[in-house]
C-alpha cells in the first residue's frame, strides 16, 4: 500500500503563515454581501464581528470578508 506524501510546505510552516494572514480585531475590511468598510471588533474562531462607521453590524464567517489594502493607492477614476 503506498501512503501519500506530502509535497511543498510543511504543515508547521504552512499553519505559521496563514496564521500571520488572518483577519485580527481592528483590521479594515469589505464584505462580500453588503457594501462599505468594515471594522473588525471581536473574533470568535472563523466567526468576525464587524461594524461600520454607521453603527451597522454583523456576525460573518472570516471567509466572507477580505482585508482593504491601506497601503495601496486607488485606482484611478475610469473615465468612460
């Protein structure tokens, strides 16, 4: 019987890095159902609590939402 191994990253190696991209309290995000700027106020496992400057807010799994980029600019004005 021939056992699968594992190729590329080691699990350890791959665990530290997503784990250095997670969405923490106080990031900046988007969601994916409702539009605007979030921030993130709580984490409880995959689940995020975020609101917006408006006093909206929502419990989503942290796979709905992804990060704003602050240290990008934005894209120019498309000009049709």
């Amino acid at each position: 019987m021939r056992t699968c191994q594992p190729t590329g990253i080691p699990a350890r190696r791959m665990a530290a890095d997503t784990m250095a991209d997670r969405i923490q309290v106080g990031d900046r995000v988007v969601n994916l159902q409702v539009p605007g700027i979030f921030h993130v106020i709580a984490r409880r496992g995959d689940l995020l609590e975020i609101e917006t400057e408006q006093g909206l807010r929502l419990t989503v799994r942290d796979a709905a939402v992804r990060r704003v980029d602050d240290t990008q600019p934005p894209p120019p004005p498309k000009d049709n």
